[in-house]
C-alpha cells in the first residue's frame, strides 16, 4: 500500500508525521454522503476510528437518505445532515438566491466546527470539496485512480489501494491502515433504539414469527435506479414455496420506499402463504426486523448490507454487480449466487436482456439455502 503526502502549508502539516496517531487529533470529520450500502460499508471503520481516538468528538457527514442509520450509533458524536435534496427541490423551484443564503450558512457552521482532520470515503468532487471546504488542516483521502472526478486534489494525506479486487468493507479500512491505524477491531454492533426495535418484536409477535424457526427474509425489491440488480418475482415466489415445503419455513417479505408492489407481486405469485413485512420508516426499524431472521436471500442493495452486519447468514443474488467489491460483511455467514458469463459484472444500468440474473434458478438457491440451515441447525 502506497501512502502519499501532499505539500500543506497550513500549521498541521501531514508530512510531518507517519501515522495519524502521531497527532493529537481532537475534531474528527467522515464524509461518505450516500448511498444506504455505501454508508453501512462504512460504519466499521468509524469503530477503528473511536478506537483510535477515544476521547476526539467524530461527526459525519452524510445526506438525508442514508442519515438514519447514523442516529444513536455510539461511536459518533455528531450526524451533520447535508441538504442535498432540499438544495435540488429548491433549484428546481427557482429558488436560486434562498439556495445561495443557505449553502453559505451551512458552510459556516461547518467550518465553526474547527475540524482538525478529515476523512473522505466517498472519492468525489463533492465530498473533496466539502472536505476543504471544511476547513480542516488535514484531510485523508484516497490516491489518484482510486477515487472519481479528481477528488485527490483535495486532499493533503493521499492513499494508494492494492491493485486487486477488494470489497466496499476493505477499501474503507484500507484507508485508514494506509494511514498508520490499527483496523483490527472488536466486534461491532449496529446501534437500535429500544422503540424500533420494540417496533420490530411488536410485529413479529403480532404474526407468530418469533418462535418459529426458520424465519426467511426475502428482499425483492432494488431502487428504481437500480432495477437491473433485480431478481425476478416469480423466481422469488417458486422459491419462497420451496422453503415452505422442503424446510417448513415461514416467510417474510420485506420492502423500502417504492418497493410495495414487488413484494406483493411476489405474494400473489406464490401458492403458500406468507408474511408482507410491516413499513419501516427507517432503516434500524428494518434492521431490527432482520435481528429475528434466521437467513436473508435477496440481491446486492441496501438491506443485504444491513442483514448482514446484523449477524444474519446471506444469500446474494448477483448479476451485474462484482461479488468481490460488493460482498456483505465478512464476519457473517454468507454465499453469493453468480453465473460466470462474459458479459458480468458489467453494471449497464440500461441492460435489457438480464442473462446474468436469469441464468439463476430457484433450485440454486433453494440448494444454498437448504445447506446453510442445516448447519446453522446443527451449530
């Protein structure tokens, strides 16, 4: 691992020092805006660095979209909500000079929290930008070719990564080792309020989930600009019955903003019955679902992320996505369903034709699923 240090001519000069532990850093700043699985990506990392500095004041900056998963969680003083969507509707609204009055008083309150160090995981021209415009003296953030739109121009302590496949869990870690820290942590525990979770028990109970066993959660659903990650309902449903008959498993459908109609697709399509998981208005109500599953199944988005940090063993479906960058947790049981094509990974948001997903069967994850149950059985 490469580590460059850029010329800073400001008091803290980060080539003056080999770690980050050489600076008695008290004002810590993470950027990683978006997206939901990016953010929950990250969260490890934050661990290493309150382990790191136990008695620094640590913020994060992140959108409004993926800020949830961020309240409460110990390790964190600070979630520093920034306005993305609400600077858009305004600029769309013509509210050009509000906008303008508003940027400019984020901007200062941001700069009044006199950070003395910055830690940008995201890689773009936004989170660069942010980040000086931060104020702080040091700012850590990934090298030349391993970020976008030249956001290494802005930072001062530059990290070169392996030149090898790596998942979103390393490159974050990788970032903070290449700056001298310590990233072998403890275990880490996703934080859930005692009302979200008493909101997750409450509606397992109401369906008779909590003593059944096993309980299987699927997630069918993707974002809208994520369709092409989509498995197909169908093959969800066949699935689902399969569960029912060979493992007596109950089944619980789970769904996000947009996603409704899929999961009752998927209800509709099956010939045994199922449960339809309850709205969840954030993203520890999900996780606080997930806690009582006993094997999540679904594709490479968002919740399989959560799922998977919440200790729950994974099944991925995967088509156009790289299975390496975008594997779950490594410390939880997991297997990622994929048919070596040579057309994937691709990531053509625009594919039409899907081979990659079709080429999967239920059986072949009816399969996986058998075996994992079974062992987690005899465990």
């Amino acid at each position: 691992m490469k580590v460059l240090r850029g010329s800073s001519d400001l008091s803290q000069n980060p080539s003056d020092q080999r770690s980050l532990k050489d600076g008695p850093y008290k004002r810590i700043l993470i950027i990683r805006l978006s997206a939901v699985g990016d953010v929950v990506r990250t969260l490890p990392s934050l661990v290493v660095l309150r382990n790191s500095f136990p008695s620094a004041r640590i913020a994060w900056l992140v959108e409004e979209k993926s800020s949830d998963i961020l309240f409460g969680q110990p390790e964190l003083s600070e979630v520093i909500v920034f306005p993305r969507t609400a600077w858009a509707r305004d600029l769309a609204r013509g509210r050009g000079w509000s906008l303008g009055v508003e940027a400019v008083g984020f901007l200062k309150r941001l700069r009044r929290a006199r950070f003395d160090l910055v830690v940008d995981f995201h890689g773009i021209l936004k989170s660069g930008l942010l980040s000086i415009l931060s104020g702080a003296a040091v700012r850590v953030g990934f090298d030349k070719g391993f970020c976008k739109e030249r956001s290494y121009l802005f930072s001062n302590w530059r990290v070169s990564l392996p030149n090898t496949r790596i998942s979103r869990f390393e490159r974050n870690l990788s970032l903070l080792q290449g700056v001298g820290l310590d990233t072998k942590m403890g275990e880490f525990n996703l934080y859930i309020s005692p009302e979200d979770q008493g909101y997750a028990t409450n509606f397992l109970r109401g369906h008779g989930l909590l003593a059944q066993y096993p309980v299987i959660a699927l997630h069918p659903g993707t974002s809208e600009k994520t369709r092409y990650k989509r498995w197909f309902p169908e093959r969800y449903a066949r699935l689902a019955d399969g569960l029912v008959r060979e493992l007596g498993a109950s089944i619980l459908v789970t769904w996000g903003p947009g996603e409704r109609e899929t999961a009752e697709r998927v209800r509709s399509l099956m010939t045994s019955s199922c449960v339809i998981s309850c709205p969840t208005g954030s993203l520890k109500q999900l996780a606080g679902i997930y806690q009582h599953c006993h094997l999540y199944i679904g594709g490479d988005t968002g919740p399989m992320h959560i799922a998977s940090l919440m200790g729950v063993p994974v099944i991925g479906i995967y088509g156009p996505t790289d299975p390496v960058v975008n594997a779950p947790y490594d410390r939880t049981l997991a297997v990622l369903l994929r048919k070596n094509l040579s057309c994937s990974p691709c990531r053509d948001r625009n594919c039409q034709k899907l081979e990659c997903l079709k080429a999967i069967s239920h059986e072949d994850v009816l399969k996986v699923a058998r075996n994992l149950l079974l062992e987690g059985k005899q465990a």
